[in-house]
C-alpha cells in the first residue's frame, strides 16, 4: 500500500515545545469544542460502552472500569458521530445506531490497546499504571479478545454489512500494522514510506474506518463516504506522527506515558530516521549501537533528544503531520458551511498541534 506523503511549506512559528522547536497550536480547542457540541450523543455512547463491558466474570468489568477510570480523548467514536450527524442522520427511528457503532470502535481501539501494551511492556496509559502492569499480562490480553468480541456483537445487532466489513477490514489492517512496526523495530534501513504505511496501518486505518461507518449510517452519498474516509484517514496520520514526536519532546506529566518509551523499544520512528538521516557518522553509529544494537544506557536517551533537537527532526516530522491535517481539511470541502463542519476542521487543526 502506497501512502501518499508531502511537506508543508508553512512556518509554524508561535510557542516554544520541550524541544526548542517553535510549533503553533492551531484549533488547539478543536476537540473540545467537538466533544461539547455532541456531548449528548457521546454521553449515550459512554453509557453503551459500560454497559457492555459487563459480564459475570468479575475480573472483565473491574479492568474494563480501570480503563474507564483513566480517561482518555475518546476521538474515534467522536468522529463517528460527527461523520453520522454531518451527513443528516437524526435517529428519527428511535434508534442510536450512531451511537452503538461509535462504542464499537471505541472497544476496537481500547482492544487494541491492550494488546498493544502486552507487547510493548508499557507501564503507563493515559498517566496510570497500564493494565497489565496492574492485572498482568494475559488478562489484559483475554480482556481485549473479550472487548473485540463484544464489538462484533454490536455489529452483527446493527445488521448493516457495510459498517461490518468496514469495521471487520479496519480490525485486520490494525492488527497488519503492529506486526509490520515489529518487523522494522531496530531497523535503521526502513524507508519512510515502509514507516508510513505501518503508521496507516496501526492508527489511521481506525480514523477512516470510524468516519466511513458514522457517513454509512449518515446515509451518505458515495462521495461523501469517500470524503469522510479521507478525512479520517489523514487525520489519523496526523495524530499518529505528532504521537511519535511526542515520545522525544514531550513533558511525561502531559504526555501521559513515559517518554523515550519508543527509544527504549527500539522503533524506528520519523524522528529517530529524520535524525539518522541528517546526522553525521557520529551520529549514524550512535542511532545504530542504541537501535539496532539495542545497546543502551541511562544516559542515552538524553544523548538521543540532543541529537533530535540537532538535526531538527521533530520540526520535519510535524510538518509531515501538517500535511497530512490539510489533506485532512480539504477533504470536507464539498460540505456545506455548518457549526459541526468548522469543528471538524478545527479537529484535524488539532490533530498536528496536539500537546498529549
């Protein structure tokens, strides 16, 4: 798969971050203002979510609550929501279809990161220790094949075989995109477009899928399906590449994970070959010793923010992320002017300036 990728030629050029870089904020409020605006639909969607994470196994809704507990952006069935009301949907029926498919991408997602911190060996989520650092690790594991599970049951009640063969396809490229970020971890020769699909892969492919299944429910016309798609697509690489900034220029008690996690692992980031990149020999053994050689000390990773700061990757790799947010924005155009369109522009905005 081919992700199409370009440099934003703007300057941002307001406030200073963790790493020196000058970064402006634009729709820095975009999300909140979004959540506000639908703050209905996604307080029914919060009720789905924890009623179905029930169950007479004590131990599922007690790591489910845990989850609850730590909070979290809850953008993905956010954008579900938006894409279903901007394409006219209204629930005349009785029904919250919207609703119900946005809790599904939700356990999707929180599935995944379950999953994902297994395999990681992360100790923090969202500023709390991470679930499996609290209940170990095959719970974790089971309680996310549980939270799929559910998801699909929620799929098959809707009964649409369009949002299930989004959502299903969404599920198998999610799970693609870890094991193609395993095979180039400590692999300085990854390329960045190799980068950029495992990043579709891992992240953007929920965005789209969450969008497309709210402009089904929507009813929307093709094209504006496809809009949607796009837009969530972009907007996800957006966020995933301003996520891999963060790891090497963010403050932990914002961030809400521990930094330098993705140095420490070993993955091979837009930072980590921006940096590789415009690095000098020096420079290139040391990224080798600490990524490919998995040869690290205590005092490496400030040794690697120094260098990251020196050849300006995280300046590169947010512009990236701004590109992507534009492409993000320019796909909404054939909608008309309403106070849930600028959110959602104001959404992207904030995708590519987001502090955490």
């Amino acid at each position: 798969m081919s992700v199409a990728v370009g440099l934003s030629e703007s300057g941002r050029t307001t406030s200073q971050d963790g790493s020196g870089v000058s970064v402006s904020k634009p729709g820095e409020a975009g999300l909140k203002g979004l959540a506000d605006y639908l703050a209905a639909d996604m307080h029914a969607c919060n009720k789905v979510i924890v009623e179905r994470m029930q169950s007479s196994v004590a131990l599922i809704p007690q790591l489910a609550a845990h989850l609850v507990a730590a909070g979290g952006k809850r953008l993905r069935p956010l954008l579900t929501l938006a894409a279903a009301r901007l394409c006219g949907y209204d629930n005349q029926d009785g029904r919250l279809r919207h609703v119900e498919i946005a809790a599904c991408v939700e356990f999707i997602h929180t599935a995944t990161l379950l999953h994902d911190d297994v395999v990681d060996e992360s100790h923090l989520r969202r500023g709390l220790a991470s679930a499996n650092t609290i209940f170990g690790n095959k719970a974790s594991v089971l309680v996310g094949d549980f939270l799929f599970a559910r998801s699909f049951q929620i799929l098959t009640a809707d009964a649409s075989l369009d949002v299930m063969a989004i959502l299903s396809a969404a599920s198998a490229t999610l799970a693609e995109g870890e094991v193609m970020q395993m095979t180039t971890q400590n692999d300085l020769s990854t390329s960045v477009e190799q980068y950029l699909e495992v990043i579709y892969g891992k992240t953007a492919a929920l965005f789209a899928a969450a969008c497309e299944s709210g402009a089904v429910i929507g009813n929307a016309s093709p094209q504006q399906r496809e809009a949607l798609r796009v837009y969530g697509a972009n907007l996800g690489m957006a966020f995933q590449l301003v996520d891999d900034a963060l790891d090497y220029a963010a403050d932990q008690a914002v961030l809400g994970k521990e930094v330098g996690d993705d140095f420490r692992e070993g993955k091979v980031t837009l930072p980590v070959l921006a940096a590789y990149e415009a690095g000098n020999e020096e420079d290139r053994i040391f990224w080798r010793r600490v990524i490919e050689d998995s040869q690290q000390d205590e005092s490496d990773l400030d040794a690697a923010l120094a260098r990251i700061a020196a050849t300006d990757a995280i300046r590169t790799t947010l512009a990236r992320a701004e590109d992507y947010a534009a492409k993000a924005r320019q796909a909404l155009s054939l909608f008309e002017p309403s106070t849930l369109k600028t959110l959602m522009l104001d959404t992207a905005s904030y995708s590519a300036s987001r502090e955490n």
